[in-house]
C-alpha cells in the first residue's frame, strides 16, 4: 500500500538511485582516466600545505576512496615540522618527523585566505 | 534437441513449453569436472577443472551482461563457485549490472600485467556466495590486453572456479577475439529482431568449428510476436539452428534492477528470474523444460489501462 | 559546398544509432537535403537492412577504399526520396579492412556530393568506432536513460572532445511511464549526468522493430508520432530552436493507472 502511495504521488523509485550511482561511477571513472590530473593535483595540494607546514614530499599518499555516498580523497601528507604561530622560520631536523593528526590546514591568525575550490568533494583525512 | 510451437489459449495468455534437451555431443563436450583425468595429470592430483563459457552476441545491447551477471548469479545459487570475468575493456558495465561498482579496486589489465595477483583483484559478491568479479579496465584500451596473457589467467581461474564466464564486449574486434580466446564453450545471445539475427549467425561462422554455441534469446515480446510484428523463438532459430538455452521475456523490471544494480536472477519468483535459473540448471547439464514467460497475460488494470489511454 | 558530416555513436550497442542515422537521414531527405549514409560497421553491417535496400548492394566501403569501384558506383540510392544514398559496409572484412584516413578521405569525398553526411559508427570505442569519428567533423551521441548506456556515453563523449569536435545528444526509448514511476531515469538526470547539449528525446515505440523488420523506416509513416520527433531533430540540426517534447502530461487518473500498473 505504501509502495502505492509512494508511487501514486511520484516517489522516487529506482531511478534516484541509479542516479546517485551513476554520478559515483562516472567520477571514479574519470579520475581513472586522468592520471596526470591527478599528479598536477597532487602537486598543487603539497605547494599550498607546504606553505604552512614543513613536509616530506618523498613520503605522500593520495587515493581516493568510495565513502557511503560520496567519494573522498584521502592525503597522508607526514609533516616534518611547523612553523611557529608568528612565523618565524621551521625547526628544521630539530623534532623527530611526526604523523600530522589534523591536516585540514587553517588559515594563518594574520591573513586570512581564501579556501580553494576542487571539484571532487575532499575530506583531506590523516592516518 | 525439440522445440515445440507456442500454443495460444484463448483470452490473451500465452502458456508454451519449450522442451529440450542435451544432445549426447553436447554433454560430454560441456561438462569437465573433476573426470578430466588429463588435466589433472598434467596440473597436479587437487587440480579440478572448471569450465569457461564467453557469452558473446556481435549485435551490441541485446543482454550479454545482463546475461552473465544473472547466469553466474544462478549458477552460484546451486552451489558452484563462480567467476565473472568482464572483458569489456575501456566500457566495463559488469561490475554496475551487479552493484558491485564501489568494491572494484584492481582490475583485469592490472593483473595480467601482474601489478596485483588475481586474488587481490576478484570482487566477491554483496548478495550471493561463491561469486566472484573480476572486473574490466576503464581507461585502458583492448588492444593493450595480450591474448596469451588473457588465456593463460582463464586457465588459472578454471582451476579455482567451477565457472569462469567471460563477458565479451560488442563487436568482432579484437575484444571480441580476447574475450574468445580463453573459452571453450560459447553462449551467443539473440534478440528477436534481424539485425541481431544476422549478427549472431556472423558471430557463429567467426567463432568456426572450436565450439559448439548454444543460444539465448532475449527481450521477446510474446504480445508483438502474436500480433506479427516481431520474430518468434521458432524464427531466430529456423534461421541460426544452434541448441537453444533458453529464452528471456522483455521486462521492465529489469531496467529497474540494474537501476538498482541487483540481478533479477535473486528472484526466483520473476519470470526473469526463473528463466535464468532453467538456463542455470541447463549449463549445468540438466534436462529441464523452459516455460516462455508469460508476459504476455495482461493484468486487468493493464488492459484497462491501454483501452484508456493510460496516461499519454 | 561541403557537406556537414556527422558521426552517430553512443558506445553501448543497441541503443538506436542505426535507426537514429537511417530516420534522421531520411527526414533531413523529405525536407529536400542531399544526404548520403555511410554504414561504418564492417563485417556487421545493418543500415542497408534497416532502409530494406540490403538485396540491392553491389559494392561496399571497403572495395570503395581498396579503389576496386568509384564510390558512385558503391552508393545506393534509396527510391523512396528525392536524394537518399547509402554506402553500405563489407559484411565478410574485419574493421582493419579500412584505415582512419582512407575513411576520412571517402567521408569527404560524398561531402562534395551532399549536404550531409551521416556516419553509422559501430558499437564500442576500438578501431571502427575511431575510423568512423575520423570521417567526421561534429558528433550526434545517442544514449537510453539506463545506467550502462549513459556510462559509455559519457567515455565517448570524452573521447570525442579530446578531439574538440561538437557533440549534442539524443536520449533515446525513453519511457515516460517508467520515468514517472520513478523507475527510469529522466531526461534532465541524463542531461545533467552527461553535461553534453540535447538535441533530441525519442521516445520508446514498439513499432520501430516491425519497421526494421520490413526495412521501412519509421519515418514514413504519417500516423506515427516519431515522425514528428525526428522532424524537430532535423530542425534542431539546422539551427532552429524548437522546443522539446513534453512527454509527462498526467492527469490524477493517469498516475492512478500508472500506479495500479507498476504495483
């Protein structure tokens, strides 16, 4: 009877999820046939963290992983070290190289910045 | 092998029986289980052999995947270990027919070029146990598959598998060759209309005296056929004269199940669902007769639907 | 004056460019176009058997390419229109007969003599889908609203603007029963997933395998609506803007019978 109504007064059926489906599929496969996108992506991401904080460019991972609706693009970007909140240089080789926890980079106290846009919706997650 | 009319009750519904069964050379050449003795010598005392069918058609869109998909969901159902092999290289569609498009990490290319091994690249099933997926390279071309390399991991996967059913792309290319190369049995599927006849009987000469192809005709409208405006199960046949698997009524429902990404042959209690289970139970060598689904028994409403001009 | 020539294609076989190119064709004819088709599916050809001229073939595309005819000689003219030529495809060669250039230069060589060129590429994206899209300048894709379908579409489709040629769209055997129900996707979800310009929706009709079978095409007969729609796909073709059909006209009782029907 539900199935009725929901019929009766346009419910989505099976069309909206073949839909959301799709939508998936087609961004898996287009990232599967941008290989060099992906790359100068990649690049790009480090130069702006980069900024930020002090990484080990030789060790970066980036993959893009299926999550419930959506698909995320996970970056394990280990950080050697952080500039210090006034800006004033890095402890280059001081601390041991260490794992970030948080990498969703904030903008600096001073200026504020505008977020890049990318098109894929990112969660940019550590491990 | 005997085929017998479709009889027509008055009233509208269509109840036929298409009875068949296995000519003898059929058989012996179908099944190799565990009595191949000479495989067995040469591979090993544990080595059992499986069978490895490409289901093929030249004619594009007439139901290949949709076939392999629901022929190796039903064949698992009773019990044998089954893989799909998508051979649709640069146009993978298997793995979405089976819902199984967010789990696909390696593909084929990646295997026969031994990035992964074969184990790492297989996708199990959601739904049914002892199916297996191995799925098709989406920015790859075919012409970057070896042949030998194709054939060889065909081999290996029918020492593991009951089934290793290969889902050939559309065409006569060189992916069509591939998908071939590693079978030794055919299924070519057939819709009632000419161009496919034709493609089918192309299909057929090309692929010579290695196999003996067995036939699946899809998509029959059984209320066309009686109005005369499509081909009957007696008209492809009359033409292509190969053993007849089974025959698939044409349903909405199935747009709606790959919408969904669910294999009608889940459901036994659907037309579709059980016709792939008779063609099921005759891959497996069983002599089972196949009722032409009766799609055409229209429900009340349906007719009352037409007769008012349902909503045009 | 050149003519324009257009590749049919989709990727996913079965989803209509053999009788899109045979209809559009034979409508761009009965609005006074010269329109020459070339059946790009070597060894299996169907666009003579659809427009019922497969028993007057004489010579094909590929003895065309080899120079063992002129391709005057190889193109048949369809009697029921004032200015309907096919080129039919080899039926006993492999797609490797022909290469991307020697089908280019028979592309142009019937674009001298015709106002357009319609192109009937085969199924996939191997060596006759790339032979047939060389002998064009433009692109018609032509898709079902089924998620296989639209998936190659849209790795065509890419193909395709990598060679920075136009391409429009066709969305074709909708159904828009289903679509209501909620059980086929729309045109707008196909629009939007594929992000290519309509240039036009045809909807399912049974009628159309009966018209194969007899190898008349659909468009020439008055009585059915599809003759209409590939109308507007010519004019649309042209330059005209000519809106689309609406196909959800509902009434309360239309979705009470649709409901009663799906249940």
């Amino acid at each position: 009877m539900i199935e009725f109504l929901k019929r009766l007064f346009g419910q989505a059926g099976s069309s909206a999820t073949a839909k959301e489906r799709l939508r998936l599929v087609l961004m898996t496969d287009h990232l599967e046939l941008a290989p060099d996108m992906i790359e100068t992506m990649k690049l790009e991401l480090v130069d702006v963290i980069s900024r930020y904080v002090e990484v080990d460019r030789e060790r970066i991972d980036v993959s893009f992983e299926r999550q419930d609706r959506t698909l995320a693009m996970l970056a394990n970007i280990p950080i050697l070290s952080v500039n210090r909140p006034n800006g004033n240089g890095a402890h280059a080789g001081e601390a041991k190289p260490a794992e970030a926890k948080a990498v969703a980079a904030k903008p600096p106290t001073r200026k504020r910045r505008r977020r890049r846009k990318t098109q894929v919706p990112a969660t940019v997650s550590a491990r | 092998m005997h085929q017998r009319q479709d009889s027509v009750i008055p009233g509208g519904a269509i109840e036929a029986a298409v009875t068949l069964s296995e000519s003898s050379e059929a058989s012996a050449a179908g099944v190799t289980l565990s009595e191949s003795s000479a495989a067995s010598e040469v591979e090993g005392p544990s080595t059992k052999s499986g069978r490895a069918i490409v289901i093929t058609s030249g004619k594009g869109g007439v139901g290949k995947t949709t076939t392999t998909a629901n022929l190796g969901t039903a064949l698992a159902c009773r019990g044998a270990s089954v893989v799909l092999v998508d051979a649709d290289i640069g146009l993978r569609n298997l793995d979405i027919v089976l819902g199984l498009e967010n789990r696909v990490k390696y593909h084929l290319l990646d295997v026969l070029e031994g990035r992964v091994t074969v184990e790492e690249a297989l996708v199990a099933d959601k739904r049914t146990e002892n199916l297996f997926l191995l799925a098709a390279a989406q920015s790859r071309e075919k012409d970057e598959v070896e042949t030998f390399k194709l054939s060889a991991l065909i081999s290996r996967l029918r020492e593991r598998f009951d089934y290793v059913l290969i889902d050939s792309p559309a065409g006569i290319e060189l992916g069509f060759k591939n998908a071939v190369a590693g079978a030794d049995e055919a299924i070519v599927v057939c819709t009632p209309e000419v161009a496919a006849v034709r493609d089918v009987d192309r299909v057929v000469g090309l692929l010579g005296n290695r196999f003996r192809p067995r036939l699946v005709i899809n998509r029959l409208r059984p209320q066309l056929v009686k109005k005369g405006k499509m081909l009957s199960v007696d008209d492809v046949n009359g033409i292509l004269r190969l053993p007849l698997l089974g025959v698939i009524a044409d349903e909405p429902e199935i747009i709606v199940t790959t919408n969904r990404g669910e294999p009608l042959a889940l459901r036994t209690v659907t037309p579709t669902g059980a016709a792939y289970h008779a063609i099921a139970a005759r891959v497996a060598g069983e002599d089972v007769p196949a009722p032409i689904p009766p799609a055409a028994k229209g429900s009340f409403f349906e007719r009352l639907g037409s007769l008012l001009g349902g909503g045009r | 004056m050149n003519a324009r020539r257009i590749v049919i294609t989709s990727g996913k076989g079965g989803v209509g460019k053999t009788t899109t190119t045979a209809n559009l064709g034979a409508t761009l004819a009965k609005r006074g176009r010269r329109v020459i088709l070339i059946d790009a599916d070597i060894g299996l050809r169907n666009l003579d058997l659809v427009l019922g001229l497969e028993k007057r073939i004489v010579f094909d595309l590929v003895e065309v390419a080899e120079g063992r005819c002129q391709l005057r000689q190889a193109l048949i003219k369809d009697k029921r229109f004032d200015s309907l030529f096919i080129l039919p495809a080899a039926q006993t060669r492999e797609k490797d007969a022909i290469t991307a250039q020697q089908f280019a230069t028979i592309a142009d060589a019937a674009a001298e003599q015709a106002d357009y060129v319609l192109i009937d590429s085969p199924a996939g994206i191997e060596t006759g889908f790339r032979n047939a899209v060389a002998g064009a300048a433009e692109a018609i894709v032509v898709t079902t609203p089924e998620v296989s379908a639209i998936r190659d579409a849209d790795r065509v489709i890419g193909k395709i603007a990598g060679e920075g040629k136009p391409i429009r769209l066709i969305v074709n055997r909708l159904r828009p029963d289903m679509v209501r129900s909620g059980d086929m996707l729309s045109v707008e979800d196909v629009c939007e997933v594929l992000s290519v310009e309509l240039l036009g929706i045809v909807p399912d009709d049974e009628e159309i395998i009966d018209t194969t079978n007899r190898g008349e095409p659909i468009v020439l007969d008055d009585a059915n609506r599809l003759r209409a729609i590939y109308d507007k796909i010519a004019r649309r073709l042209e330059g005209e803007l000519v809106p689309f059909t609406r196909f959800d006209n509902q009434t309360l009782f239309g979705r009470i019978l649709d409901a009663l029907k799906a249940g």
